[in-house]
C-alpha cells in the first residue's frame, strides 16, 4: 500500500525547508528500503509517496535512520584541532551503538590525517589543497559524498559551491561540529536512542506541527528568519531558535546537490559554478538586493520544484545534470538562467525555480535570502535579449557596470536595465520590451557624454530586430510617436556615394549606419532638457545636413507615421514627454520594420498646426497625394521655424500663408489663422512629427489645399514609403 504525506514543515522557503525535503526522500529511499518512493512539490510543499505509514516514518527517522557521516577536518572549529568545541565529536566516537558505526570510522581517518601532517591548527592555503587532496584519496566511501558536496578540487584552489559556504563553514560556524552536536540534542549517542523531544520535534519538522521549545542554535545561512538578530523577536533584538532536526535534515539535503560537481568542471568558467544549478550572482536583477551586492555575494541557486513524482535516481539525476543552457553555453548569472528558465533550455518536468542569492547580510554573514520564483514558461519575448549579445555589447556593459571606476550613473542604469531584462523573460507584454529599449537609450546616451565610458563599451548598441518595435507597439500616442521620429531618414549624396541620415547619429555619436562610435561627431545635437528643445535643435541639424547632401525636399521624410490625433493630444501636453522620449532613444537602434497605424476619424487639428504642417512634409508624399506638381518646389523657409522657437506664431503663419500662395494652392479668404493660446517651441516640435501617408491626406482635405492646376486626390496607401 502507498501512502501520500503532505510534508507541510518542507517549503521552497527557507533553504533549510527545501533541503529538508531533499533528505526526507533520500533518506527514505536508502536506508528505510523504500527505492520505489517519490516525491514532488504541489501547492509550495513537499508531498511523499512511500509504502511507509506516517507512524512508519517517524518511527524510521527516530529509530533506524544512521547519519551520514559529515567532518570537515580541513576547517578550524571542526573539532579536529586542540581549540575546537568537542561537545558533538567526542560523544560520537565514545558511542558504542550502531547508528553511529560508520561516523566512528570517519572520524578516526580523519583524525589519523590530521596526525599524519602533524597539524595543530587547521592547514591554510598549500598545505590546505594538499590535505584535501590526500584525504579525498584515501578517504572512506562514507565521506566521499560529503568531500565532494563540501569542495571542488581543480587544477590549483580548492573551490566552495555557496551552497556550502567555504567548505562546510560560514565565517567561525563550522557546519559538521554542529551537525554532530545537534544529533546528540536529538539521540542519546550513547545508546543510539531517541531523546523524549525527539518525537516532537521531528513531527514539527516534517509536518508543520506546533513546535514544542525551540533551541537557541545557530543555523548559518539556511534559515535567514530563524538566525535571530534586530528585529527578531517583539524586542529590539532576538536570540536565534531553531529545531535541531532542520539542521540535521537540511544537511542530509543538500548532498544531493554535488555529486557530479567535481566531474563537470569546465574551462570557461569557475569551478564553483559548477555547482549544481549555481551561477553568479546577477542581484540587481531582483527587487531584494542591488548590484552593489554582487560584489559581496557568493552566487546564487535555483532550486528547481517539479509537480511529476520522481524516484530518488531521477532526482539525483536531475540535479547532477543540474545546468540551464542558452545555446551551447551554460548559463553563467541569474540573468542567463532567467533566459534559459523563458526558452526551457532547462530539465524537463521542473515547472517552476526558487531563487536564492548568497548575500552578506547582519555584518559580515551571508544568508541564503530567497529572491524570486520564477515559472518555467516559454516566452518568446526572452529571445529578443540574444541581440544585445552580438559583439559582446551586454557584457561590455555588465563588465564595466562592476569597475569601481564606473561612473555612478552608469552603474546605476545597467542595473536598471539588467532588472527590465529580467522581466522581460518572465512577462511577455509589451510594458516589458518597452522599459528595456528605454533602458537601452539611456545606456547609450550616458555613452555619448564619456569617452572613457565609450572605451569600455566599445560599440555601441547593436542593431536591434524588427521584433523589438512590433513586440512594444502598444497602440500608444507615446510610442507612435516616438517611433515616426525614430524612422527619419534621409537619403543623400556625400564625395559621390549614396547615404543615409537617420536620427540616431543626433543623440549619440555614431557613424551614420550605428555600428561604431564616431569620435567629434558634428551631428550630436540631442541632450538633456525638454524635448521641444531637442527637436528644435535636431531640426535645424538636419536643415544643415539636408543642404550639404542636397536632400531638402525630403527634410523630415519617414518610414514610420503618427496620426493626427497622437499630435493633437502632444500639442495640448496631453502626452508623457519623457516616455516619448526615451522610447525614441531605444528605438533609434531598432530596425523598426512595419509598424501597423490604425485610421482615425477624429476632426480636424488646430488650423495653424495644419497649414504649417504643409511646409513640414517631404515633397514626394505631396507628389504621392497629387497635391504638389512634380515641376514645383516646396521648401520650408529657415524663418519660420525661427519664429516659432521665439514664440511668434502669428508671424509664423503669415509665411506660411504667403508661400502656399505663391505656390498657386487654393487658400481660404478667412486665412491665415490666428493661434490662440499655443505655445510656439510645442507647437514647432509637433510639426517635427512625421504622419502616415493617409493622416496626411486628411488634413490637405480639412484645408482644401490643393494647387488651382491639380486635384486632390484620396491616397490609396496607408504608410509613407
């Protein structure tokens, strides 16, 4: 018969939770002759399948269970050297039951190496590696899974999976004297027995149970809440309380977590990140910590729940696999494995991770601080991120943002952009992609002020796929207009050889096609400040270069339009200017491909933005509307625009006026018109604004203005080429 028990004492939070459910399994399908067993996590807790009764665990744990024999002789405070506390060895060696058989003969091969090398205090650095080394090779079976849970021995340092501290230690607190010292709170070592608490304590463990006293006992980094410290308890500071039995569990636990680590070791990347399911730390990634903390912290671990029953080989299995892949390369950070976790480039059957970072915390101790869960799901949106990788450009910037050197503000937005790319991976919503390329805009712009930064970064953003755009595109006046000006483009002839103007080289200093960073850049014209200064300052920059390429009829020509009510809402301040912006700032580095523009049938705009936004339009979209003849010439005069940057709108208008006009165009008797409350710098960076083919239709027709020789016709296409 097989029982299902809810383990409710076992949780993904704390660690010492997790790692406890871990050992339960193990524990049950290796020494209580269960190998049928299984396991899974339903509703954030553990649930076991065994032919085993409650009674019959409890009763394996307290009676039969033999504890895995864990001693740490290369530590000090291990119990191997005069000054060590021998309260857990010493009663174990002094035992005489069974239980305690195999961790008799562990400690004395230890103690006999430690003998051997006549150490007094425990070894440091060379003769450190050496120990190791000749303990693991003469080591008993018994110990060997702990040595390779506890330590990665390569070619030159020992190195410490964090999930272990540094060896089975963290900072004086030595992880194997207190496993033994907490066996003894729970067995009478002596005989084997267990102590009158024993029951209870246990069945709070497993259970959930209400907990008769709990012990004031360290317990290291596994269980943050239960380490005591400020604000601890009611008072202003708390003593740690602990279950004896957590301790020892969670231990048993974690020697799953290790036993190909030593195997997998590779030569791009550190030992220690070998470590099943361990990466670098990425903290700036998550809300509970800072980028600052990385520096710090010791790594981090997902730990993966799956919700299928698994028999104890396939959870060994899955954690001696224990990687995340993008591509052919292993994850190395958080930020990769969250990657990998949206491409489920992971084991198949884990549903979801809890996340934990290694962080210092209380002075200088670490605690395995739970970070996030994060689901695994595919999220199409997570694939976008492989275009920061060309050229190394996303590690360039992660390098650079852990140099003490860094600017400040640097650092502080490539940890910005390192959470939006977090997110990314776990929301597939446009919100997402968008807090991204605004990201990217404000890396690329701290870029164009420092040279320095530029010689550590050293290209600028790749060239980003027209997915990034589609996938942002939220119907928004915000972003349509952001991307009508991220599409200008203008063609000309420089020393005899096509080019391209786009706006990108006006916000950072680029070469003209943005792959490389161009030293002197004349064309830089966009700063901080409001962005009717800024669109008045790449307008005339455009003018210049307009003439010197001889392109001024296509001055403000798109391949991206706005629509007319987008412009409208801009003009009365009824748009978030700084979104507008720094969306442009992304999505200049965008090839931004097709972007789909609704009709609209709002009324007409105010009739001064109208009857200037003639003069603002490319030529060959008048020509395409039938509007302008092809042997007629409509330039925008360099004075209106001055006008309108001196707030002198009306004067503005009479030019405008007079040069359609003179053109021959059909013009109301009542013009031209008085504006009215309108602010001339709004009023000259709406008309930067390109329009859809067909917005602009509409207003030639709101204005009859079409030329007394030509008709004005309907435009049969909906985005100007």
């Amino acid at each position: 018969m097989t029982h299902e028990h809810v383990l409710r004492g076992c949780t993904p939070t704390p660690l010492a939770s997790y790692l406890k459910a871990l050992a339960v399994l193990r524990l049950v399908a290796e020494q209580a002759g269960d190998p049928e067993a299984t396991g899974c996590w339903r509703d954030d807790v553990f649930v076991l399948r065994t032919r085993l009764s409650e009674d019959d665990l409890l009763r394996f744990l307290l009676e039969q269970y033999e504890p895995t024999p864990l001693v740490a002789p290369w530590n000090g405070g291990s119990g191997f050297f005069p000054k060590d506390n021998q309260d857990g060895i010493r009663p174990i060696e002094a035992s005489n039951c069974k239980r305690f058989s195999d961790y008799r003969r562990v400690i004395e091969a230890a103690r006999s190496a430690v003998a051997a090398n006549s150490f007094k205090e425990s070894p440091k650095e060379d003769q450190k590696i050496s120990f190791l080394q000749a303990l693991r090779n003469q080591a008993p079976e018994a110990l060997l899974r702990w040595i390779d849970a506890a330590v990665i021995l390569s070619d030159d340092n020992p190195r410490y999976p964090p999930l272990l501290g540094t060896g089975g230690n963290d900072g004086r607190l030595d992880f194997t004297n207190n496993f033994m010292q907490r066996l003894g709170e729970v067995f009478d070592v002596g005989t084997g027995g267990p102590k009158p608490e024993a029951a209870g304590l246990l069945r709070t463990a497993l259970l959930g149970t209400p907990a008769p006293a709990l012990l004031d006992r360290a317990i290291g980094q596994f269980a943050p809440g239960n380490a005591g410290g400020p604000n601890a308890s009611s008072g202003f500071e708390g003593n740690a309380r602990i279950n004896p039995w957590d301790f020892i569990l969670m231990l048993e636990g974690a020697l799953l977590l290790c036993a190909s680590a030593a195997r997998r070791l590779e030569s791009s990347s550190g030992a220690v990140l070998s470590a099943p399911f361990t990466v670098r730390s990425r903290l700036s990634t998550e809300g509970a910590a800072t980028g600052s903390d990385d520096g710090d912290a010791r790594g981090e671990i997902w730990m993966p729940l799956w919700s299928d029953f698994l028999v104890i080989e396939e959870v060994t299995a899955l954690f001696g696999e224990g990687r995340a892949a993008l591509g052919t390369r292993p994850a190395r950070d958080g930020l990769d494995f969250a990657r990998a976790v949206a491409r489920l480039g992971v084991d198949r059957g884990i549903r979801s991770f809890q996340r934990f970072g290694f962080l210092m915390r209380s002075g200088k101790a670490f605690l395995a601080t739970p970070l996030a869960r994060v689901a695994v799901r595919r999220n199409p949106d997570a694939d976008l991120i492989d275009d920061l990788e060309r050229r190394d450009w996303l590690g360039q910037v992660q390098r650079y943002a852990r140099d003490d050197k860094a600017p400040g503000a640097f650092r502080a937005a490539a940890a910005r952009l390192d959470a939006a790319l977090f997110a990314l991976t776990q929301r597939a919503d446009r919100v997402a992609v968008q807090q991204v390329l605004r990201h990217l805009g404000r890396i690329e712009a701290l870029c164009a002020t420092s040279s320095k930064t530029r010689e550590a970064i050293r290209q600028p953003v790749p060239r980003l796929s027209p997915d990034w755009a589609r996938r942002a595109d939220d119907g928004s006046a915000e972003f349509r207009i952001a991307a009508a000006l991220a599409g200008l483009s203008m063609r000309g002839e420089r020393d005899s050889r096509s080019v391209q103007l786009t706006l990108r080289p006006h916000l950072a200093p680029v070469t003209l096609d943005g792959a490389t960073w161009e030293e002197g850049s004349s064309l830089v014209c966009w700063g901080p400040g409001e962005i009717e200064r800024n669109l008045s300052a790449v307008l005339h920059r455009r003018r210049l270069e307009a003439h010197r390429l001889g392109a001024e009829d296509e001055l403000l020509k798109s391949t991206i339009g706005a629509r007319l009510i987008d412009v409208q809402r801009f003009i009365e301040g009824d748009t978030d200017d700084r979104r507008i912006a720094e969306l442009l700032a992304g999505l200049v580095c965008a090839d931004l491909g097709a972007i789909e523009t609704p009709r609209d049938d709002t009324p007409a705009p105010l009739p001064a933005y109208a009857l200037l936004k003639v003069l603002f339009t490319p030529e060959s979209t008048l020509r395409r509307l039938h509007w302008l003849p092809t042997d007629r010439d409509l330039r925008l005069p360099a004075e209106i625009p001055a006008r309108l940057v001196a707030n002198d709108i009306n004067t503005a208008l009479a030019l405008a006026w007079q040069r359609l006009r003179a053109l021959g165009a059909r013009l109301p008797s009542y013009w031209p018109p008085q504006a009215i409350a309108i602010d001339g710098p709004r009023l000259l960076a709406a008309l930067t604004i390109p329009l859809t083919l067909a917005e602009t239709g509409r207003l030639l027709r709101w204005l009859d203005l079409a030329p007394e020789t030509e008709p004005l016709s309907e435009p049969t296409v909906q985005n100007p080429a």
